[in-house]
C-alpha cells in the first residue's frame, strides 16, 4: 500500500505544470462544483419547503381567524338581540292582538329585525322564536311548534349553539332569550350564508391543498380539496385522521397543520402535498443543471489550453524570485505580453527597481540624519560662548549703572535662549510668548519706545506645544511693515493675543499701523506673495499639522494688520 501510494505521489510530482494543473482543476473545481450543486440543491429544497410551511402557517392561522371573527361578530350581535327589552316587551305583550302591539311591532319591531340584513347581508334568515302561543309575524316572530322536527333542537341552556349544513349551505346559531320568561321562554335563531362565513378558507398559497373544518363529533362541517397538479395526492377526511394520528405536522408526503376555532369550539385543519411545493422548483434546478455542465466543459477546454503557457511563464517568474531571495538585487524579467502574468512580471521588475531605489534613500537618510546630529549638537555647543558672553556684558552693565544695557542684554539672551531651544523644533507656548516678548523689548529700545506692547494670552494655552518661532517672525513684520511706515502722533501698539477655540489654538499678531487692502493682504499667503517671512511660518504650519492649520490675515488701510495663526492644541507639554 505504502509503495502505491509512493508510486502516485512520484507520478504527480514528475507531471508537467499544466497536467499538474488540470489535475488541481478536477480536484479543486469539478468537485467542489459537484459537492455545492448538491448543497445547493438540497438547502433550496429546505429553503422552499420551510417557507412553504411559513407561509401556510400564516395564510391559514388568518384565515381561521378570519372565521372566528366573523363568529364572534354574529355571536356579538345575538347577545344583542337576545337581551334587548323592545323585543323582550313586544314577545311578553298579553294582548298582542290589539292595534297597539301591531303597531309597536311594525314601528319597533321590524326595522330592528331588518337592519340586520341591511348591515349584515351574509344573514338568511333572522327569527325570534317563542314557545308560548304568538301570533305569527312574517319571517321575524314564529312559534317553536314550527321547527320541532328539524335537526337542531331548541337550546335548553343559555349557551350560543353553532351549526352548520354543507349540502343547504347554511350556518346557523341558535340561542335562549333568557329574559322572556313566565312560560313563554324564547330563542333566538340565525341562519347565515356558508360561504360568506368560510369564505376565507379558500387559501391563496398553493394551487395544491385541502381544508377541513369539523366539530368536537368529528362530523364534517366544511370542506375545501384544490388538487390541480397533484390530484392523486388528495384524500378524504378519514385519511386526514389516520395520517393525523402519526405525525401531528410533518409527514413524508404532506404538511399538516391543525387551529381550534376559539369562538365555538370547532377545528380546522390543512393539508399540503409535498410534492406541490418541489414541483415548481425544477425547472430552476435543470438551468442550473445544465449552466453546470456549461462551466465544466469551457473551463476544461480553457484549462488545457492556456495551462502549458501560463505554467511556463509562472516558472521564470519563480526562477527570477529565487535570485532575488538569494539576494541578486539587479536581475530583470522581461515580458511583452499585456495580460495578468505579464502585468505582474513588470509589477516584479518595477518593485526590485522601487527596492533599490529604498535601499539609496535610506542609506542617504542615515548620512543625513548623522548630519543633523552633529549640528544640533553643535547648536548645543556653540550657544553656551554667547550666553556666557553675554552674562559678562551684563555683569560689567551692572557694575557701571547701566540699567539700560543691562536690560538690552538680557532680553538679548533670553531671546536666543528661547531660538535656538537646544536644537529642538517645538516649544511650549509659554515659551514662544517669553521669546517673542524678548524680542519686542530689543525693538522697543531700537525705537526708542515709539510703541508699546499688549499682552493678552490665556493661561490655559501655555502649556500646549508648538513650532518654535511662528510669532517672531509676525512681530517682526508688523513693526517693520506697518508701525515704522505710520504717520501722525498716535503711539503705536502691538497686541499678542492667544485663547483656545475647540481643539485649536488661536494666537494672532496684531498693530494699529498703515494697514493695507484687504485683497493684497490675501496676496502675501500666495506663492506670488514676497512674503515679509509670513509664507515661510505658514508654510511650516500647514507641512507640520495639515492644510486646515494656519494662517489668516485682516487689514484695512489706515487701521492696521491683524495676523491670526491656528494651530492644534491637543498635545500639552509634560510638567517636571
């Protein structure tokens, strides 16, 4: 067994690519396709035949309800008339001769008796009838003695009693008056039309089916047999009871479902041919059929005639990937051809080519960022020669009395300080407001304090990050552009501002100077645009957070710039 099953396995592993593939495509495409045609045929049949059963499960619970509405409406209406005193004081007249009563009963009697057909047209036949001695009055007042030897018997109780007739097509409710008393006891008689009261029996489910309605004597009160396409699939009532005896809903052959009918205490019953339901499906299942056989034979010839082709190609594609992975970088595939195997031999060639191109950037990137190693830390180095310098310059300021140069210098500092920020390209914004401030109190000098300065920034911002000198560079445009070119006595101001707006923080840069239109304002953000160093911040603002984040600018000629600048306000600075 061992040796056979070596032999198979040798036999495979020998066959050329294609042969490989045609015996992959029988053991992965024909069988599947056999195994899901079958799935496919069996889970429909379940489907179709539980839906089926949904269906009539619905369609008959609402029709026998149907049923029991229209009893319990009739029965509803009788309790009605049984107990209503006009007719209770006309049956019980004693003199029911006299001209009072015979109008009473044309006036009172009639049109109450009448409205019944009128409002119910179902209704034959409405009659009160009375055991002592009446006078007969058309169809609505008679005395029992007529009906003794018919097949319902007067009621002795005061229970709603139901029958029905098949062959007369009647329905008949037959009840006590139990308010005509003193020997002259009545009861109420109803006769309604078969067919309006089963009417919705006539199921609309099926063109196969069969309805039975029968009472607690199992006497058959309704029937309904609709066998167009299955005729030897019907049966009789006793047959219903025998098969109804083995399988209370599902049988081999049939569906059966069985309701009470609340309102009298009668039964109805369905039956449904299997057969009826599987009928309709085959046609379906022979398009399906043969679409199956189509897909078989067309991929088989497909199959065996691309598959010599495709394996070769794939096996060069398989050799070059080896070299790859032995780690030959600079091997190339070439392929003409414009189909899928030939877009991704060049899609290979494109991504050795996008590897290699990897590899050089990030070989460069290294040497780049050693690059900015050494001059951050040279940015590190160099300040402390300058900070130190400039303490001596203060020292020796001091030490002459000049608050002045002492004051220029240690703004100097801290102005630097701030700048250079150790190298780093972000700062918290208590520290951008230190270093723009720094550089407004060199400039007020500058001046000789020819403006002054507003500060108006929110506590509650100081701690977020953010780009280092974005507000310098405003500050510096505002004295240059707009307080140096003014005209007139009024001192000038510059107004730093900064609140949170959402998630954002809002700082701006504000002057009273020459101002300028506002469409030229609109013009600096542009690439058109000079600048005056407000592109460059809002370029690094808008590269650093994304386009929604930057700058804005109003102005009005005479009254001054407004610079606002956005930025993101969700990362805050980590206290010591």
């Amino acid at each position: 067994m061992t040796s056979f099953a070596g032999r198979i396995k040798k036999a495979f592993s020998d066959m050329k690519v294609h042969r490989k593939l045609i015996v992959a495509y029988v053991l992965t495409g024909l069988f599947p396709m056999c195994l899901m045609f079958t799935l496919f045929y069996t889970q429909m049949r379940r489907v179709l035949v539980e839906r089926e059963i949904k269906n009539l499960q619905t369609t008959f619970d609402q029709a026998v309800d149907d049923v029991n509405t229209e009893l319990a409406l009739h029965q509803s209406m009788s309790d009605y008339l049984a107990f209503d005193q006009t007719i209770v004081q006309i049956v019980k007249a004693e003199d029911k001769n006299s001209f009072e009563a015979y109008e009473r009963m044309v006036k009172e009697f009639d049109p109450m008796m009448d409205s019944l057909s009128y409002f119910y047209p179902e209704i034959r036949q409405s009659t009160v009838y009375v055991r002592d001695s009446v006078i007969p009055h058309g169809t609505y007042l008679r005395p029992a003695q007529e009906i003794e030897n018919d097949e319902w018997k007067a009621p002795a109780d005061n229970d709603v009693h139901w029958y029905a007739d098949m062959d007369q097509g009647t329905v008949t409710l037959v009840r006590s008056m139990p308010l005509i008393d003193d020997g002259k006891g009545g009861f109420l008689y109803i006769s309604m039309d078969y067919s309006k009261i089963f009417g919705s029996m006539e199921l609309a489910v099926n063109e196969d089916y069969g309805v039975f309605v029968y009472n607690e004597d199992k006497e058959v009160l309704y029937e309904n047999q609709k066998m167009t396409r299955n005729a030897k699939y019907q049966m009789g009532f006793s047959d219903f009871q025998q098969i109804q005896k083995k399988e209370k809903q599902n049988t081999a052959n049939y569906i059966l479902l069985e309701k009470e009918i609340e309102q009298n205490g009668w039964h109805a019953a369905c039956y449904l041919p299997k057969k009826g339901i599987i009928s309709p499906m085959q046609p379906i299942l022979l398009m399906v059929l043969l679409m199956w056989a189509g897909c078989v034979i067309f991929s088989a010839v497909v199959i065996m005639r691309f598959s010599g082709n495709m394996a070769h190609r794939l096996e060069k594609l398989k050799k070059t990937m080896s070299k790859v992975e032995e780690g030959n970088l600079e091997v190339e595939l070439v392929s003409t051809e414009r189909d899928e195997i030939g877009d991704l031999t060049r899609g290979f060639n494109q991504m050795l080519s996008r590897i290699r191109q990897l590899i050089q950037e990030v070989y460069e990137s290294r040497i780049r960022q050693k690059q900015y190693e050494m001059t951050a830390l040279r940015a590190q180095i160099n300040p402390h020669f300058l900070y130190n310098s400039l303490s001596l310059i203060n020292w020796k300021a001091l030490e002459i009395g000049s608050d002045d140069i002492s004051k220029a210098t240690l703004a100097l500092s801290r102005y630097y300080r701030t700048s250079l920020n150790k190298g780093k390209n972000t700062m918290s914004i208590r520290e951008e407001i230190d270093n723009v401030r720094s550089y407004l109190q060199i400039q007020e000098m500058f001046h000789d304090y020819s403006f002054t300065v507003k500060m108006d920034v929110a506590e509650d911002i100081l701690d977020y990050r953010t780009l280092n000198l974005i507000l310098q560079p405003l500050a510096e445009n505002a004295i240059a552009h707009g307080i140096d070119r003014r005209r007139g006595r009024e001192p000038g101001v510059i107004t730093i501002s900064g609140r949170r707006d959402g998630d954002c923080v809002v700082l701006s840069v504000a002057d009273n100077g020459v101002g300028m239109e506002q469409e030229k304002a609109q013009t600096i953000l542009t690439e058109k645009s000079s600048g005056y160093g407000v592109r460059n911040v809002n370029s690094r603002i808008q590269l650093e957070y994304g386009e929604e984040y930057g700058l804005s600018i109003e102005s009005e000629p005479g009254k001054g710039t407004k610079v606002t600048v956005r930025i993101p306000g969700v990362e805050r600075e980590v206290q010591a």
